[in-house]
C-alpha cells in the first residue's frame, strides 16, 4: 500500500491559502441566496423541539491517515420549554461518539517508529446551555472508556476493508483499557458589527476542562461573515427552534494550554501500556467553517488545521461534515 503522504512542518501556514480562497467562493454564493430568503420575522417555528444530528470527522480528504483519524458522533438536542431558570432559551443536548487516534506510520510493528499510541475512545456525554440576546454558557458532563474496550480499532480495520481501498492500520501497541469522567464549560459573547442581509459578527468563545481524559482551558476568536441569525436562534451556537434560512462562513482561530492529554499520557501512574507520550503544554489552531439552515435541515462543512500535541508528532487537518434534521 502507498504510505499517504506526511504534512510538512509548514503545512499549517499553507493551508490558509486555501481557506482564503473557500471563503470568497461563500462570499459570491451567499448573498444572492440571501436575497430569496425567509422574513427576518419568522423566526421561531413552535413546532421545533428536537433535533438528530450526525457528524463524522476525518482527515481522509486531507491525504492524511493519522492522529485523530477519525470520529463519529450521533446527537440529541431538546428545547426545553421550561428549563432550570424557567425561560425558554434552554436546551439538553445527549451524544454517543467514537473516536479513533492513529501514528503517522500505520504499517509498522515496531512500537519504536511509532509518534503516539494507538487509542479508541468511546463516550456519552450531556449537556445544558443557555443564551440571551448576546450571551451564551454551555456546561457537559463526559462518561468514557479508552482502549481496545471502545472498539474503534476493531471499527476501523472494518471501515478500511469494507469501503477504503488501502489495507488497515496495524494497531499494535494499542493503549490499555481505562474509563474517564470529564467536566466541560463554555462561555460566548457576540459583537454583531453589520446587520443582515450580510451580517459580520465578532465572538469571543472562551472554555475549561477537567477530569481523567482532559484538563485545558482555551479561548477561540470567531468572525462570521454571511446571513446569520442573531444569537438566540443562530445554528452558529447549535441554537434549534427556528427555520429561519442561515446561510455564512466563519474564521476561527484559537490557544489552548493543556493541563493533561489522556490519550497520549495514559491514566495515570498505574497506566502499564508500551507507549505513552507526553502531551504539549501549547496548542494553537484555526479552522473554516460553512453552514447552512434551510427549513428544518441543516448542513455543516469545517476545516481544521492544529499544531502538534506531542513533541514527537507533527502538526495535522482534518476535516468536518454534519447533517441535522429538526422536527
């Protein structure tokens, strides 16, 4: 099998050339959209309540195999009509995800040519959040298990002899099993600069993690440029209720300082898996992200590109696409 080629060291410069020139192609396509859009006064459709979501992760499309290869995720959201503070801007959301973290190198038996563990991660996770006009807080509790007991390498091998055509990761020196609980908040605040019909709109997205598989805190900086909705009902923040037409692309850059990586460090002092990394103190990142709302259908494309996570890793991209149907 042909090794997939490796990311430069530089790649994660170079590849803002092609964001730029993805975000004037939604520039030309958005605004003429716009113009045949719905009235900025339906806003809320009061028989939206819920929504299924599908998202997959991967960087196949990147030309890469490796580092957190993949993911896939199932997701529940409920608008609650009358939540924890008795308003009707709540929402519960509950998921099922895997994930899947490969090396560079997905042939070799030698755990010594490998950057980082081979590791599958299963979790449900829940979540309440909350927003007013200009503000929004999110708050999720994590269940997990790490391991050859999250079946992602069982998954995986399946996926590539099914439907890829190259032959399966080796996943020798797969990292032992452990369990994990994690705590996530997150807080918003937008700045809308320019009103629809093609709004910009400035957010600064700050969070904090702790528990067995992360502990981080981190600040994103978004800019949104198209028609987007205003806070409350902007698929933007996974807001449902409305089918009001959204069509924008957003920028995003962001820092995080990490406090612990289970997937690369392991569970602990008693962890006893042949590979284990230390993860890097420092991670920035950016990403591109297109979305679209048309009635009770909505669509996501994302671009990521991070810095390494390990000392003995290179920096990676990968890829996002999501379906959800309101109802």
């Amino acid at each position: 099998m042909d090794q997939f080629p490796r990311v430069p060291a530089n790649g994660f410069y170079t590849s803002l050339s092609i964001v730029i020139n993805f975000c004037l192609l939604i520039v030309f396509v958005s605004v003429p959209i716009d113009l045949i859009g719905q009235s900025l006064n339906e806003r809320h459709d009061t028989l939206i309540k819920h929504q299924l979501q599908l998202r997959h992760d991967n960087d196949f499309l990147t030309l890469t195999d490796r580092y957190y290869s993949s993911g896939l995720f199932l997701n529940y959201t409920h608008r609650l009509k009358s939540g924890l503070l008795k308003v009707d801007n709540e929402q519960i959301t509950f998921s099922i995800g895997q994930e899947v973290y490969t090396p560079s190198d997905i042939e070799t038996t030698e755990i010594s040519k490998q950057d980082r563990p081979y590791v599958g991660f299963l979790a449900l996770k829940g979540g309440w959040s909350y927003v007013k006009k200009k503000h929004g807080v999110e708050v999720s509790i994590l269940l997990g298990v790490a391991g050859n007991a999250s079946g992602a390498g069982s998954f995986q091998r399946w996926y590539h002899n099914a439907i890829v055509i190259s032959d399966p990761p080796i996943w020798v020196g797969e990292m032992e099993n452990s369990a994990h609980i994690n705590l996530y908040a997150g807080y918003r605040r937008e700045w809308q600069l320019t009103a629809n019909p093609f709004s910009v709109t400035i957010v600064a997205q700050p969070a904090v993690a702790f528990g067995t598989r992360d502990i981080y805190a981190h600040t994103d900086l978004i800019a949104y440029f198209g028609r987007k909705d205003p806070l409350l009902s902007s698929i933007a923040f996974n807001r449902i209720g409305s089918t009001q037409r959204e069509i924008f692309f957003s920028l995003q850059v962001g820092y995080r300082y990490v406090g612990r990586n289970a997937l690369l460090e392991g569970n602990g002092r008693d962890d006893t898996s042949v590979l284990l990394v230390p993860a890097n103190k420092e991670i920035i990142y950016g990403g591109l992200d297109v979305h679209h709302r048309f009635s009770k259908n909505e669509y996501r494309f994302g671009y990521r590109i991070q810095s390494a996570e390990a000392g003995t890793t290179d920096n990676h991209r990968y890829v996002i696409l999501s379906y959800a149907r309101n109802f």
